[in-house]
C-alpha cells in the first residue's frame, strides 16, 4: 500500500454529518447574547493567569451537551477530532485548549450563579422575538432520570437527593425533569427538577407560564379541582381524564383523550432529542442542583435544535 500524501490527509471530499450539525447550530445560537449574559461573572484579566476566551468555553460546553462528554472526555475530543477543532476555532499548533479542570471550573460558575436558568429564559425571550414561541397554550410532561443505584463508589452510598419511583409496573432510581411546552411550536418555556418519588401534579404550577388558554397534560396531571380552577378562569382543559375507582371511562372521555394525544405528543420531541439523541438518559452529576443547571441548558440547546430550519430561514 502507498504511503498517504499530506494532501490527502488534509483534504476532505465530503462534508461529514457532524460537520453540518455543528455548522447549522453555529450560524443559529446567538453567541453575543450568550458571552453577555456570562460575562459579568467570568474571570477578568489581571488577576493571575489569563482566562480563556469566553466564546471558547461556552462552545466547548455545548459540544459536552451534544454528545454527553465528561470534562476529562471533551479535552481529548478536541485534540481528536477536526470537526470540533473547526467549531471551536482554534488551531492546536497556534493555540492551547482548555484542560479538564478549566472546562469543570467553567461548568461550576455556570451552577455557582445560576446562569443556565438565566440562559434558558433569555434565549426563550429571544425565541418570541423571531415569532418562534407564541405562549398560547402549554403541554406538561415530565420524564425519568436514571441514577446509578450501587454503593460501589467513592462513598459507599447512592445519591441522597435521588429516590425510587413506579412507573407501568418497573422500578426506577433517579430524578424527574418536569416540562412545560409551548403547544404550538414544541419549545420549552419551564422546568422543574425534583427526585423521582414526586408526583407530577405537585410541580404542574410551575409549569405554567401564567397566559395559558388551553392546557394539555397526560392523568398524571388531572385535578379535579385544577380542572376547576382552569375552567373559571376560562382556560380550556385538555389533560387526558383518568380513571376514578370502580368506574371505568365513558366513551366521550375516551374519544376525548384519544383527540388531544397527537398534540400532547409534541413534548415527546424535547425528551426524544435530549435523552436519545444526545445521550442523557442517566444523570452525569450527584444532587439535583447540578442537574436542574444541566436541564435548562440542554433545554435551551433542544429548543434551538428544534427551531432550526425556521431560524435558517429568517437569520
């Protein structure tokens, strides 16, 4: 076989898919806002050694979220892969990247200040700026987190803020991430991030973003006297009725719940992107609060995925 030329080492005739992923998402998210939003609170030079550039670490973050890369995983993934080199901008013979520690300490400013919260309702503001997000009507849903359940660790002990929960018969240990979606376009406005053993109706409130007409919600989330309170306020109620002991469902309400199930169904797109196509069915980190930050942000990345084509379009 011939030795390879440098050229065709170099050269590539085909755009690989995640070259075109990471292309698309770096023309749509609006990087300015984001570095503003930061900035207040990174590190300023003068004090000790300079920081990195602020665009770097925060891409380098959302590259983590992408393809679930722990700290220690995305430094050689930048070293490996060009794909990332050219999103990131950053020529390894002229320019050192960020180590392992760096990327942590980025990630725990995020949690020390509550940025990804803060993040997730600007870009949602900049969102119904584009006329993507219109806040008409909201579907909740909620999801299961894994955690790891052995004591085989550091420890000796699972994850104390982590707790066991049912679901159609099979026993779960982890988290729920609790959504609320704008019903007509899909994107998320709200988050909640409880232990597994909450039940869903007791975070439905803070699901809400308050100008709701029309609510959608699996039973997980009927209330008898929600439905009430939706209907005095004149809000319509299309959470999916349950069944009530020693009574089955009428044929109304059975036709009813089979209506509203294909537009219920939109939530599902949010979960599908996070957890399957990006990876995060088990929680990374122990405690919830360094999941909640972990949730918005992957939040705000699903939203800005979800919207891509129609953000292409206006610019």
């Amino acid at each position: 076989m011939g030795q390879l030329s440098f050229a065709s080492m170099t050269v590539k005739t085909k755009k690989i898919k995640v070259e075109k992923f990471l292309d698309e998402m770096n023309k749509i998210i609006p990087w300015t806002e984001l570095i503003e939003i930061i900035k207040p609170f990174y590190s300023q030079k003068g004090n000790g050694r300079p920081p990195m550039d602020l665009l770097l670490m925060i891409k380098i973050h959302c590259l983590q979220q992408w393809y679930n890369l722990g700290d220690e995983a995305i430094e050689e993934a930048i070293y490996d892969r060009s794909s990332f080199q050219k999103f990131l901008n950053i020529d390894l013979m002229l320019k050192p990247i960020p180590d392992e520690t760096t990327v942590l300490n980025f990630r725990h400013l995020l949690e020390q200040h509550n940025l990804a919260e803060k993040i997730f309702s600007h870009m949602n503001k900049f969102l119904e700026i584009k006329g993507l997000m219109m806040k008409k009507g909201t579907i909740v849903d909620a999801t299961i987190i894994s955690s790891p359940s052995s004591t085989k660790n550091k420890d000796g002990k699972r994850d104390e803020e982590m707790s066991s929960t049912r679901k159609n018969g099979q026993f779960y240990f982890g988290m729920k991430s609790h959504i609320g979606v704008d019903s007509q376009s899909g994107l998320s406005h709200s988050c909640e991030i409880t232990t597994a053993k909450i039940s869903d109706i007791k975070t439905y409130p803070y699901l809400l973003h308050g100008d709701e007409s029309v609510i959608f919600g699996d039973k997980g989330y009927f209330s008898d006297i929600e439905k009430r309170s939706a209907r005095d306020a004149e809000i319509c109620w299309f959470v999916t009725d349950k069944k009530k002991s020693g009574k089955d469902l009428s044929g109304k309400q059975k036709r009813r719940n089979k209506l509203f199930s294909g537009i219920r169904c939109k939530v599902e797109f949010v979960f599908n992107v996070i957890k399957r196509l990006w990876g995060h069915k088990k929680t990374r980190y122990r405690g919830l609060e360094k999941n909640r930050c972990q949730w918005h942000f992957l939040l705000m990345l699903s939203n800005f995925y979800l919207s891509r084509k129609q953000l292409g379009q206006t610019g």
